[in-house]
C-alpha cells in the first residue's frame, strides 16, 4: 500500500510502499478515505513525541470502511463506514470498563505508538471496543475533519468542565480543536468569548457562533484582565487549546472565583512545565484545572445526536482537501502556525 513514511525527524515525508497491515486477531483492517492533519501530528514529525519511532506513518484522525476483520472481531464486518478515537483502548481494563479508555495503561495511540492513517489502510486492534459506525449524513472528510479535535474538544468542554447554558466559555487559540471548542460551546448554549491573535481565525469563530472575539495582540499585554472585563468576571469555563504558557497563564487569569480551566493543547519543548501562579489564582480563586486528552468511542454518540439535531455541522471546520502527497507541505505550514480551520486528506493513493 501507499503511505506517507517518515525516515528521519523534521525531513522529507517520502509517498513509499510499505506491507499492507496485518489483522489484528480481535481487530480490523480499514482502507482510509480521508484523514485530517492535526498539529499533534505536526509534534510526532518535529520528533517532540516520545512515542514516535522511526520509520513511522502518522495520521490518526481517520475514517474509511472496513475491508477485513479478524476471528475475534464480531461486531463489524467489510463494509462498515466506520471511525474511531486515536486513543484505542484495551477495553478489558478497570479504566476500560469504567468507560474512561483515554487512560488506559496499556492504550495503543494511532499514529504515535503505531503506525497511523497518512495510509491507504490501517490496521485497528480491539475492534469492537474502539470502531464507531458513521452515520449516513456524516461524510468521510467531515468524520475525519472531527477525528481529535472535535472529540477531544468535547471531551474536555462537556465531559471535564461540565459546561452549562448561559456560562462564559473563553477559547484560547482557535486553531481547529479552538474552533471545535467555539462550535460545541454554542451548541451548548454557552456564551462563548474566542481568542486569537490572526483576524480570520477570529472570524471562523464569529462564524462558528462566538459571542464575542479578542485578538490578543492588542490587549494591552494584559489577556487575562480583558477576558475578565468581557465576561463580566471572569469566564466560568476556559480552554487553553494550544499547549502555549503565555496562553496558559491568560487562560488561568481570564477566569472567574470557582471557574474551570481545560487543558487541551498538548504543551511541548520548553512549554511543558511552564511556572503555575498557585497561590494568587489557582488557590485564592479555588480554580479548578482539568487535562484531557482524546475521547471513547462510546462518546461519539452524543456527537452524532448533536450532529443530527442540527446544533452543530463539523463539516464547517474542513478548510481544505489534500492529496496525501501533500501532507509534508500542510505540515510544513504548520511551523509557522499558518492555516485555518482544519486540512484533510481525502485522495490516498496520489
């Protein structure tokens, strides 16, 4: 099969041949329609991900139709349209039974602990526990364009903060899992308060239904007092989705007393132990911190059902179509923080 291969870190991305996946004896293979590029993706090519090995093929935001399952696969057979979460558990363990898959101890990662999706197939283990069926009106591209970002947006704004109707959600970053953040904020009913510092992504937000846009660069220096004056006191829920310490610490200070910060954007290189300001916000305002990290497949129902209602369309969010022998320049892109919304792959074999 074609794939995109990468044989050194930060080099070329070579279109090669590699063996088709094997079956998994309790999985299944899938061929891949479409795959989004995702800027965790962008982290495992730099070599800022300790998972990755090389030669390695990344990819995990995919979706296509099964093509081949194994003895122990039962409940999906060739043919299912089908996704599933990049975080695959193995379905057998406490967390796995306690319905929280995405900290299993022994979790495969497509793309990251295997080789992922930038592929004509790929091979997915503990089928039954991790395939999710696409519903008919969810295409290949739109079910890829939500892959990680919608659902680890969910996640961590429904799942983790427990966002309400009527509350201030303050988005820090509105990249694509950002934006994913804006859309289900509004779907929620929250009033939801994006911040940014490029004028067009503000405006996909203010498309996506934000209440209210910051451009961080002409905020005075001062992200978190702005948040604060725009909210009424402070956001109740804010979601740092870029992995950044100076938006970190504006997230934390854009709160209001009991507020909630969600850690979405995973923090790499010198940005993994940034200073926490403890006792002047976390402690005297009693903030609660949340991390989250990708989602179970048993959660994308209620994606579906909001998809279905009408109150959101992840299609929205898809910017561009690629083939996969331009996955290396999206990437490229990305050392820059160029590009809105979100790039998908949706021709693997050119």
């Amino acid at each position: 099969m074609k794939a995109a291969l990468i044989t050194e870190f930060d080099g070329p991305i070579d279109i090669s041949q590699v063996p088709d996946p094997t079956c998994p004896r309790d999985g299944a293979v899938v061929a891949v329609q479409a795959c989004g590029v995702c800027r965790s993706d962008h982290h495992a090519w730099k070599g800022a991900d300790p998972d990755v090995a090389l030669p390695h093929v990344m990819g995990h935001e995919f979706a296509g139709e099964v093509i081949e399952t194994g003895p122990e696969c039962h409940a999906f057979r060739p043919g299912d349209r089908v996704t599933a979460p990049f975080i695959l558990g193995c379905g057998t363990c406490a967390d796995c039974r306690g319905g929280e898959p995405t900290v299993c101890a022994g979790q495969t990662v497509i793309g990251f602990t295997v080789w992922g999706a930038f592929a004509e197939r790929v091979a997915i283990p503990w089928a039954d526990y991790n395939l999710v069926r696409l519903p008919d009106r969810v295409d290949y591209a739109a079910a890829a364009g939500m892959g990680c970002r919608v659902t680890t947006a969910f996640r961590g704004v429904v799942d983790r903060a427990a966002l309400r109707p009527g509350e201030w959600l303050a988005v820090h970053g509105c990249g694509g899992v950002g934006l994913s953040a804006v859309m289900i904020g509004a779907a929620l009913g929250a009033r939801v308060l994006a911040v940014d510092i490029d004028p067009g992504s503000l405006d996909m937000a203010d498309a996506l239904g934000a209440d209210a846009t910051l451009d961080a660069g002409k905020a005075g220096g001062d992200v978190g007092a702005a948040v604060q004056d725009m909210t009424g006191g402070g956001a109740h829920v804010s979601v740092e989705a870029l992995g950044r310490t100076e938006t970190f610490e504006a997230s934390l200070r854009g709160l209001r007393k009991l507020g909630r910060h969600v850690q979405i954007g995973m923090p790499v290189g010198g940005h993994a132990n940034p200073p926490l300001p403890l006792l002047d916000l976390v402690y005297a305002r009693q903030l609660t911190l949340h991390g989250t990290r990708g989602i179970g497949a048993h959660r994308f129902a209620a994606l579906f059902e909001m998809i279905a209602a009408g109150r959101m369309d992840p299609a929205r969010l898809v910017t561009r179509r690629i083939a996969l022998s331009q996955a290396e320049g999206a990437l490229r892109e990305m050392d820059g923080f160029a590009g809105r919304g979100v790039t998908v792959i949706d021709r693997m074999d050119a």
